[in-house]
C-alpha cells in the first residue's frame, strides 16, 4: 500500500503521481491608536492535500473508482489519510475533482 483515503486504497500503478500540502497559520492585524498596528496569531488553518492521480484500465476500473470518489466528494464524507507506513496524516475531505481525458481506448 501507498496511500489511503478512505476505503480507496493507492498501490501499485493505482497511486497518485503528484503531492502537494499546503498549510497556513491565520492571524489578524490589530490597530494601535499610536503607533504601527500588530498581528495576533489565531490558529491554524486546515492543511489542503492535491493529489494527481492517474486512472487506467490495466490497473484499476476508472469507472468505478471516479464513481467513489465523486460519492465521497458529493456526500462530504469526512476520510481518514493515511500513508504507506498506516500513520494517519489527518482527516480529509474532498472539495474538488477536476478530471482530464487523455486517453478513450483500451490501449
């Protein structure tokens, strides 16, 4: 195993190729009467995870695989993430797919 979200479960050519993690600390700017005004941190935001992944019929039913996911996107199930080790990331949530059609044929 690679990865996990959920019950989707990448291994093999049924992994992502591409990872990206954002993070971000918010704060707010508070005025001063005299003087520059200053930043108070407020907590951290939500870590946003993109991943790449590549659907082919030699490794996976795209089909169905796009059809769970889209049902994890549309029900906004809330999914645990975890890496190949079994050490859980953190609980996701799937806000966006985008998909791209680079190939319709079996081959």
């Amino acid at each position: 195993m690679y990865a996990q979200l959920g019950t989707t479960i990448f291994e093999g050519q049924f992994s992502y190729h591409e990872f990206k993690k954002d993070t971000e600390t918010k704060y707010v700017e508070i005025s001063l009467i005299n003087g520059k005004s200053d930043l108070q941190k407020t907590g951290l935001a939500l870590d946003a995870i993109t991943l790449k992944v590549r659907l082919h019929i030699n490794f996976c039913d795209p089909v169905e695989v796009y059809g769970i996911l889209e049902a994890n996107r549309i029900n906004g199930d809330i999914m645990p993430f975890l890496d190949g080790y079994g050490n859980l990331i953190g609980d996701f949530v799937i806000e966006k797919i985008s998909q791209d059609v680079h190939q319709t044929d079996r081959l």
